[in-house]
C-alpha cells in the first residue's frame, strides 16, 4: 500500500463521515425543531450535504480502487445538489401561502411585506 492510496483512504473516509454526521444532524433537527420551515431548513440543508458527501465518497473510492468513473453517481450528486433545496423552498412557500405562521413571538414576516408590495 503505497502513500497515496492511504492518503485517497483518508479522503474517502473522511467524505464518508461527514456526510453521515449531516444525515444524523438531519434527524435530529427533524426531531427537535418546533416548527415547518425550520424543519425544512434542516431536512434540506443536511440532507443535501450528507448525501452528496456519501456519494462523492462513494465515487471517489470507485475511482481509486477500480478505476471506474461511475456516470451515475455524478448525476446523482448533481441532481440531489439541484433539486433538494428548490423542492424545500417550493414546500415552505405552499406552507406559508396556505397560512402556517412561523413559531415564535417576535417573527418578522418579509415574503408577506414582499406580496403586498407587489399587489399594489
């Protein structure tokens, strides 16, 4: 085993673990956050990383030990990085457009300000 494949081993498992401890954070936002849009904040953002980072440390491992450029897990990578985030911002704008309120006191509505302007 030379240097380098013990260097790869290192990126790999480090890509690995990071996108693990995003899917764990994921759950735990999930399972602690009070209400829709931060629960979305965290199901979007955690689960966008933790996966990208299994499969980035999925194609990486295939490149270094068998020399395959894997074509779908690239599209993968870019599929789950592009559609994630748009599907929670399409989620949280049906939410508030059907009248869910943000939990919490002192929130400041904005997109409400935003729509009245526009209705004007």
């Amino acid at each position: 085993m030379t240097w380098i494949n013990i260097g790869m081993n290192i990126i790999v498992i480090f890509f690995l673990l990071t996108g693990t401890f995003f899917i764990f954070s994921t759950s735990i936002g999930l399972l602690r956050f009070p209400d829709i849009y931060t629960r979305l904040h965290a199901s979007t953002k955690a689960a966008t990383l933790g996966v990208a980072g299994i499969l980035i440390g999925s194609f990486l491992f295939l490149y270094a030990e068998h020399g395959i450029v894997s074509g779908k897990l690239l599209l993968g990578i870019a599929f789950m990085l592009l559609t994630a985030p748009v599907s929670g911002h399409m989620i949280s704008r049906a939410a508030h457009n059907s009248g869910v309120k943000p939990w919490g006191d002192k929130v400041e509505d904005e997109y409400e300000k935003v729509k009245n302007l526009k209705s004007e």
